[in-house]
C-alpha cells in the first residue's frame, strides 16, 4: 500500500515541471525578435539592391544571414513545442492537419538528436558565410570555425549513435508491458473469434480514456501495414477506448470474406483517414468479421497517436440519452470530440425510437468534416430506415457516406462455420 506523504510529496514535485512554462513563453518572445531581426535584414538587402550598391558577394552574405535566422527560429520552435510536450505538459494537436510529423513520438532523445542535427545545420552556413567573405576573414578564424563545425558534427553523430540502443531499449521495455496486456486481454473462451466478443454493460467516459468500395477482391492480396513498435502512450490509448478485446489487423482472416477489398482495407490499416477526418463503414452479415476489422483500425488509430472511443450502437444511445436528460447533451458532443476516432458497433442489430435516432443525427452531424466514426452495420446505408426510421434517416446516411470508405464483408457466419467444422469432426 502506498504511503500518503509519499504520494503526496511525489505529486508535488512532479508539479515543479510547470515552473518552467514561463521559460518556455520567453522562448517565444526570442521568436519575435528573430522575425523582427529577419524582416530588418531583408530590408536592409532590398534597399541595397534598389540603389544599386549591393555587389554578389554582399548579396550572397545577406541571404545567408537570412537563412542563418529562419534556421534558428526553426531551433526555437523545435525547442518550444518539443521541450514542452516533453517535460511540461501534452499539447493535444492529434487530428490537426499541420501536426508535426515527430511530435507523436516525442522525447528528450529524439529532441536531443534533432537539436544537435539542427545546430550542424545553423553552423554550416556560418562557416559558409566565412568562406564566400574569404578575404575579409582571418586564416584563424577559417581554422578554428571549421574545427568547431567538426566538433558539432561529431557530437551530432555520437547522440545519433548513442540514441539507437537506448531508443531499442525502450521498445523492448514497452513490448514486454505489451505483451503482458494482451496476455490478459487474449484470455478468453475457445472458440470466440473475430467478430465474436463479450457485451459490456457501459461506455467509457472521456476522462477514462474516400467513398464507397465494393470491389471484388484483386488476385493478389495486398500485404497489411506492419504494426507499429509498441509504446507506452500507445498502450495507455488503448485501454483507455474501451475495445471488449484486443483485435489485430494481422490476426484477420482475409480469406474468409467473400467480396472483401483487400486495397482498401491496408489502406485503411495506415490510419491516414483520422487525421482527414474521414468515416468507415463495415457492412455485412453477422459472424464476418466487422468488429474484429473496426477494433484493429481503432488499435491502428491509437499507435498513429490518436484518442480512440468505442461502444456499441445501443451503448452510444443510452450514452446520449443521459446526456440528453441531464441538460448536456451539447457538453457531451463537445468533450467527444477529444477523440478523433469514434466506434459505432452493431448498428442495425435493434431497432431505435425516433427519440434515440435524432440522437444518433446529432452525433453524425456534429462529426461531420471534423472527426472521425467507424460504423458496423449488419445492412447497407441503403436499408438503414428500418433501423431508424424517421426523416432524419436520409440526412444522416449523406453525412456519414459522404468521406467514407464503405467495405463490404460478404459469406457466412465464421463462427458458424467453425461450430459446423466441429460437429463433422
């Protein structure tokens, strides 16, 4: 059992990291004064240039001066979003269109590594600018900078160097938390296969946690994305989405289906269409496969970094009924959309009341263009009436179907067939 005072004293330690935002706001401030310093310089070279005083090397030097200052307010904000994200706070940029591609993998190594590639950067063109104003530089002065550019050079390769085996390190460290995880989730009854999995009595809540294709399947069946390496913020995203069970796309078995578009489904597998804010819906016949496929895009969505939620159809009804109820269904449609990813299992398996199908018109229509939902159905959009019913079928449906992949899953029952499979042996 854990010692209160330790606890406590460790919390507030771990609070001091917000002493350094201030440092952090300064840094920003700097920024200013490098995009000050840029545009002076600039006028400075336009001026030159309109009176006819500029010669080629004082233009080339200008421009590196230019450079020189855009490659450090690059370090600046290398420095400002990576070293906040790193040991102050998250920023929660997942689904953003200009996220940095390194941010979702951030940390004081990775960071290291590319402020020492970016100050290589920043002296080569200093020592480039001492090269083209040769005869106005000492021969100790080309000495010692290209010493020092050397001295950067060696210290950016051994912090590469050196970041591979600690980088390996962590990997294995957070695959062996993994495959202790997946040890407790895989536990389960023989016989419980993809689309089969255990109901679950409530949804998550937040604090816990393009267009159609019904190709015929091509002859060669394209290979899936290969899994990310597992990491600890991965795995906290996927326990926190509530999934019944882990489900990988690896483990899916492609061959059963019927109809599958195997195309889309390893592009799918790349997660590409959360951050487009784009919708898939997997249709077939129960026993296909479509919850096994929803669950391993949704695993695939929280390595790619994004927050992930699922549930099924008649769990997100009575989610937002209570919220309804309670005066806050607007504060609810707003906290979910914290996870880019929504999954809407089973729809189609129990009819909605009018009341329950508006509901599920305010969720697709607050999505619409701005996060994404995954949507098993056992029916086409086509037939969705019957589930729903009412006016808002139709208006609906044309939000959901508009930037979706619509996969069709088509055969028999894979648990049927294993049962059949059983009883003839």
């Amino acid at each position: 059992m854990r010692n209160p005072t330790t606890t406590t004293l460790g919390y507030a330690l771990f609070a001091t990291r917000w002493l350094q935002a201030p440092l952090y706001f300064g840094l920003v401030a700097a920024q200013g004064v490098y995009v000050y310093k840029f545009f002076k310089e600039l006028w400075t070279l336009i001026r030159m240039c309109v009176s006819g005083h500029a010669t080629e090397t004082y233009v080339m030097l200008a421009v590196l001066k230019l450079v020189d200052v855009v490659m450090i307010a690059n370090l600046l904000i290398m420095v400002i979003v990576g070293g906040y994200e790193t040991f102050v706070s998250r920023i929660g940029l997942q689904g953003h269109r200009d996220q940095p591609e390194w941010l979702s993998h951030v940390n004081s190594n990775v960071l290291k590594v590319k402020l020492a590639t970016a100050i290589v950067g920043i002296s080569s063109v200093h020592l480039l600018q001492m090269f083209v104003d040769v005869h106005h530089t000492s021969h100790h002065a080309l000495l010692w900078g290209t010493v020092i550019h050397m001295a950067f050079i060696g210290s950016a390769a051994i912090l590469a160097y050196m970041s591979g085996p600690m980088a390996a390190q962590s990997d294995r460290g957070h695959a062996d938390r993994g495959h202790g995880d997946r040890g407790h989730a895989d536990r389960s009854p023989a016989g419980r296969t993809q689309d089969e999995r255990p109901q679950t009595g409530s949804v998550p809540t937040p604090a816990e946690q393009p267009e159609a294709s019904y190709a015929e399947a091509p002859a060669a069946t394209p290979a899936l994305p290969r899994q990310s390496a597992p990491d600890a913020d991965a795995e906290a995203r996927i326990r926190a989405a509530g999934f019944p069970a882990r489900k990988l796309l690896e483990d899916f078995d492609q061959e059963h289906p019927r109809g599958l578009d195997r195309e889309a489904l390893a592009r799918l597998g790349k997660a590409e269409f959360v951050a487009a804010r784009g919708n898939v819906v997997l249709v077939g016949p129960p026993g296909t496969g479509k919850t096994h496929l929803a669950i391993g895009l949704g695993v695939r969505a929280c390595q790619a970094g994004h927050r992930v939620l699922f549930a099924t159809a008649a769990e997100w009804a009575a989610r937002l009924s209570e919220a309804r109820a309670a005066g806050r269904l607007d504060a609810e449609l707003a906290a979910l959309d914290e996870h880019p990813l929504l999954i809407v299992d089973e729809v189609g398996y129990t009819p909605f009341d009018a009341a329950a199908a508006g509901l599920f018109f305010r969720l697709v229509a607050h999505r619409y263009e701005r996060a994404s939902l995954i949507v098993t159905s056992d029916r086409p959009l086509g037939r969705w009436d019957e589930v729903f019913g009412g006016a808002s079928t139709a208006a609906m449906v044309d939000r959901l179907a508009h930037h979706a992949d619509v996969v069709r899953l088509d055969g028999d029952s894979y648990r049927t067939r294993r049962a059949t499979s059983a009883w003839a042996d």
